[in-house]
C-alpha cells in the first residue's frame, strides 16, 4: 500500500514536471492528462485512508491476540515470568524487539517509533497540501472537477484522523 501511494506520487510529480508527453493505458492512448492530474491527490487521500484503516484493524487484532495470551497465560504474568518467556504477545516488532531492551536502546526505539508515526501523519498530509497548490497554480481555482477532488480529499483524510484518533483511544480505554 505504501509503494503504491509513492508510485502515485511520483507519476504526479512526473506529469506536473510535463516529464510525460503521453500515457498509454493498453491500446489506448492519453495526450490529454489533466484528469489523471486533477483526480490522482484524491486516489493517494483514498489509499491513506485505506492504509490507516488497515493499521487499526492491525492493532485492535494485535490487542485483542495480546489480552488472550495474558489470559491462559496467567500465571507467567504473575509470577515475572514472562520477561524470560520468548512467546510474543503482540505482533508489534517494536514490543516484539523493545521487550528486553533498557537504557538508551529503549529510549532509542521510542524515539524512532515516536518520529515514524509522525512522519507516516505529517508526510502525506504535506505531499497532498503540495500536490493541490501545483493544480490549483496550474489549473485555476474555477476547476469543478479540481475542487471536487479537494473535497474528497479532505474528506478521506479527516476520515483517515478520526480512524486513528479513535482506534487508539479505544485501545487505552
């Protein structure tokens, strides 16, 4: 999903830079672009929405895998037991691999864990932000078709937010 939305990306920037005179999709070939232009930041918003939908249910599954196992393995959570056990309770490689480490190798991962969720947040939203400037420079801002792209980008966007925002507030409740 990821490789997608930098693929797309980077086909946007491809036809805004005019670095492509033509698409071919099969047998038919696109001299006139402007639409895939107007309409590919709202098919990169989708496919965020889509990858953020994904990591909650990702997370809710890893939550409920790590109440179960703490369930029937009660006893070697009472008993400290599990900090020499190897069994996994979540599926995050970031618990998985930060379980035994202390000191600075733990404050390590917390800080990279901490930056990478940021960046997963702040990187798309800037590259769509950027991405509607260049049409609106390009097109004008009497576009329909270019502004109803900007809705339903906002639109999955805030839906990507709330997704996240409430799937983690669910998770620590």
């Amino acid at each position: 999903m990821t490789l997608l939305i930098v693929f797309l990306s980077i086909i946007f920037e491809l036809f805004i830079g005019a670095s492509i005179a033509e698409v071919t999709v099969g047998s038919v070939k696109l001299k006139d672009y402007t639409v895939i232009q107007k309409v590919l930041p709202a098919a990169i918003s989708y496919l965020y929405y889509d990858m953020a939908t994904f990591a909650m249910i990702v997370w809710f599954q890893s939550t409920t895998y790590s109440y179960i196992v703490r369930y029937l393995y009660r006893i070697f959570y009472d008993d400290d037991l599990y900090l020499i056990v190897t069994f996994a309770d979540t599926f995050s490689a970031e618990d998985f691999i930060g379980r035994n480490t202390e000191g600075f190798k733990k404050n390590l991962i917390n800080f990279i864990s901490v930056v990478l969720r940021a960046a997963i947040i702040i990187v798309p939203f800037s590259f769509i932000v950027y991405a509607f400037y260049q049409c609106f420079s390009i097109f004008g801002r009497t576009d329909i078709l270019l502004w109803l792209s900007l809705a339903l980008s906002a639109l999955f966007f805030l839906q990507a937010f709330l997704i996240l925002y409430q799937g983690k507030k669910i998770v620590r409740d």
